[in-house]
C-alpha cells in the first residue's frame, strides 16, 4: 500500500501557507514553499530470483526566500514545529550574508495561475497490485524474453516499478497550487550467445501513468528479444561518411541535446550554439520542434510550473526557424524575454529550466519507407557516452545498429564512433517518419540524417 498523506491535501496546503507567512513575518519580503511527498517500490529479479526490492516514502518541504535582491533556500523532512521554525530561520540567515543579484525575485502576481481540467496525471491502480503480483510482473517480463529463444542463456534481470507523488507550491503573492502523479513500469534486459561463443544484450521496457496502460509483460519481453536477437553476429564497417536513419530511442537522445541548446541558463551565459539565433532558420523546413506542457496524460504534462506559472504549449522551431528559448523568470529577465514556463524546481536551490513534453513533429511516411531510400548507411539503434558540446555543437557517441543495404537492413554493426554537427544535422534532416510515440517526456519519431561521419575499421 501506498504510504498515507501526512493530513488531508487541505492540512498540507495549510502547512505550505504557513511556512510562507512564517517567512514573511521573520524579515522575508517574499517567500516561497514547496511540499513533496512520494512513495515507491521498486523490485529487480534476474534468473527468476528477486535481487532487490525496494519501498520507501518520503515527505519534505523546501523554503526558499528573498530579502530584496537576495535569496536563499532551505528544505528539511522535519515537519514538527521546531523543524519548521529551524528552516524559516536558517533561509532568513542565508539570505542576509549572500550576495544581490537585481535579475532575482518571484514572478509578477498576475502571471500565477494553473491548468484548469484534470489532465489524467494521476491513478492510484499502480498501487492497486499486491506485492506478489509485482514480483510476478518482473518475473513475467524476464521469462518471456529468456523463453523466445535457445540462444539465452543469461539475463541482466526484469524490473517492476512504481510511484506515486504529490506537490503543493505556495507563495507570497498569492499562488497555491497542488499537483498528483503517478508512474508505473516494467523492463528487461536479456543476453543472448551466437554459434562463436559471442555475447549481446538489449532491452525493451513499458511506462505509463496508471497500470491499465501498461504494456504486457509478454510484450515487453519478446520485443526485448527481439532486439537482442538482431545484435548477434555484429561487426564493425570501414570508416566513411553516410546517411543515418535514427531509430526514435537515439532521436530522442538527439532531440534531448537540441533542448540543452534552447535552455535559457546556456542561451543566457552565451555556452549555446544557438545563441543570439531567435528569428533566424537553423534548421530545415522539415523540422517543427514543440514543448507542450497541457497535453492530457503524458508524462511531461503538469497545471503549473516549478514556479507557479500555467504551462503552455511553445513552438520552440517552426519550420526550422528558431522561434522561443525555454525559460524560466530569471533567465527570461536576463534576456529581456518572458518566461515561457519551464521553471523545475526541487526542494532546495534556485528554480532550473526543464522541458514538459519536447517532441519532434513527425512526419509523413513510415520508417520502412525512410529506410528504403538509403543505399548504403546505418540504421542506429544506440549510442553510449556523453559526447556532445553545446557551445560549438559537436558531438561523438559510440555506438551500435544495422547497417542498410539497398534499402534493407543487412547484418548488424557494433564498436563504431558516429560524429557530427547539431548544427549541421539540423539541415541535414532527410526525411522524418510517421512513429511518433510519447514513451517519455521526450519524444521523436524515427529520421534520417546525412552526411555524417562513421568511424570503424
């Protein structure tokens, strides 16, 4: 069972409201507190057996205040009263001894507000199985994919998890907002062996907000098998330039440093390579690139940000031409622009910026048909390593896929380097297909991408 709330959602509001005032009345001239509270289990077998399992709750609250242009934050899971005078007070010390900072402060009253509606963000089924039943859930995922074939012989486990979170954010200028959310998922990572004696793994796996959505574990085990199958026999190809078709797992990876670049905090210190470029094509006509924090039931969705602003919907590129950072109030403040809601927040420290749902548009043919066009290129199905540098927009990733011959994916390709331009790929989009799935709060379909450079043997 999921662990109970602390009070009634009212009780904690009234708590959240509280440590504001408090706040307020000890010398703050604005404030603001935000509660969290979260419960999860989490359960990883391997080989049929459990090798951990895990449930836990937690409840803490954060404290963050300003003393004209100074600011500071605390947070604390003490919720007794002395704890709560012990944060109030440590903030207000804080604040006193840091430094000014004119581009500080909460937004303006009348920017608060939420998301009316219910966005579908929270189910309490994902705790409605027994803990047997989730163990089973693991097992069940493991064993479908370990079942697929004769050539597995191992595994790295099958996992179960779930979580359930609550969020009241309040402050001084009148805002209260409160916000539920729920998780659920389940994976595999088999390891299958060829004729030579040679090992592979891949994985597959399922998420989703309530449990009635999640794949089966069947499913999620066969494609797993799949995926590890196709790896079996890989090489390694001459080094050269070619077209790469990204499956949408890597154009998410992909998309993701696209969403560093348009990140206030970079655009602001000038460590971005689109820097100074609002306005101007960057990108092919083909490329549309969306942040979308109200779409129903998506795991990017919220009624408001980490600072209590609505979410929207913002076209980040539109038809290749940049048309909005993502902000926050203080990096919007440093750039002279308006925030676009995209403050996260944790407990403690300064709000950061992070995406809602961030998804490439996809287009209008399938991914076979992508594929069909190239005549010799790689079909790239993972990359490892952080290799990217957001100032100039390098990047270099090892990784493995299937190469493409004539159209066809011929044998697959492992121990190569792929290299490029973020700059250069955003004008060397080819083709985008029509797969996209939100299986994240970054999502993209699957594309193509020329010109870039493959080293191997």
């Amino acid at each position: 069972m999921a662990t109970q709330l602390m009070g009634a959602p009212s009780d904690i509001e009234s708590l959240a409201t509280d440590v504001v005032a408090r706040a307020l009345r000890a010398g703050a001239s604005d404030a603001e507190s935000v509660y969290r509270e979260s419960d999860e289990f989490s359960v990883q077998v391997r080989m049929g057996q459990v090798e951990q399992l895990t449930e836990a709750g937690s409840r803490a609250i954060g404290l963050r205040v300003y003393c004209g242009h100074r600011s500071a934050s605390t947070s604390t899971s003490d919720l007794s009263p002395e704890g709560i005078e012990h944060l109030v007070n440590g903030a207000i010390a804080l604040a006193r001894v840091t430094s000014e900072d004119p581009y500080l402060g909460l937004p303006a009253a009348a920017e608060f507000g939420k998301l009316a509606g219910d966005l579908g963000l929270f189910y309490d089924d994902v705790y409605s199985l027994p803990p047997e039943e989730r163990i089973a859930m693991a097992r069940r995922t493991e064993e479908a994919a370990l079942a697929a074939d004769t050539r597995f012989i191992n595994s790295d486990g099958g996992s179960f998890n779930a979580s359930t979170g609550f969020r009241v954010l309040a402050n001084s200028r009148g805002f209260t907002g409160v916000s539920r959310r729920s998780y659920c998922g389940i994976s595999t990572s088999p390891i299958a062996q060829d004729t030579n004696g040679q090992m592979q793994r891949d994985y597959w796996y399922s998420s989703a907000l309530s449990l009635k959505n999640l794949e089966s574990p069947e499913s999620v085990g066969a494609e797993a098998a799949r995926r590890t199958l196709r790896r079996l026999g890989a090489r390694r190809v001459p080094t050269q330039k070619a077209t790469v078709v990204f499956a949408p797992e890597v154009a998410r990876s992909f998309l993701g440093d696209i969403m560093s670049a348009v990140n206030g905090d970079g655009i602001y210190r000038g460590a971005s390579f689109l820097a100074g470029k609002l306005g101007e094509q960057v990108a092919g006509e083909n490329i549309t690139i969306v942040d979308d924090g109200t779409l129903p039931g998506r795991f990017g969705s919220s009624y408001f940000d980490g600072e209590g602003l609505p979410t929207r919907r913002t076209v980040v590129l539109e038809r290749g031409v940049l048309q909005s950072y993502l902000l926050n109030s203080y990096t919007a403040r440093k750039l002279n622009l308006q925030s676009t809601a995209n403050a996260s927040r944790g407990l403690a420290g300064a709000p950061g910026i992070g995406g809602h749902n961030f998804y490439l548009e996809p287009g209008a043919v399938t991914p076979q048909q992508l594929i069909a066009d190239v005549k010799s290129g790689l079909y790239l199905t993972s990359i490892m390593g952080f290799g990217v540098n957001l100032v100039t927009g390098d990047i270099s990733h090892g990784a493995s896929g299937i190469w493409i011959e004539n159209g066809e994916l011929a044998f697959p390709v492992e121990e190569i380097t792929i290299a490029g331009n973020l700059k250069d790929m955003l004008r060397n989009v080819s083709g985008i297909a029509n797969d996209l799935l939100f299986r994240s709060a970054t999502s993209a379909p699957t594309l193509r991408v020329e010109g870039m450079t493959i080293a191997g043997a």
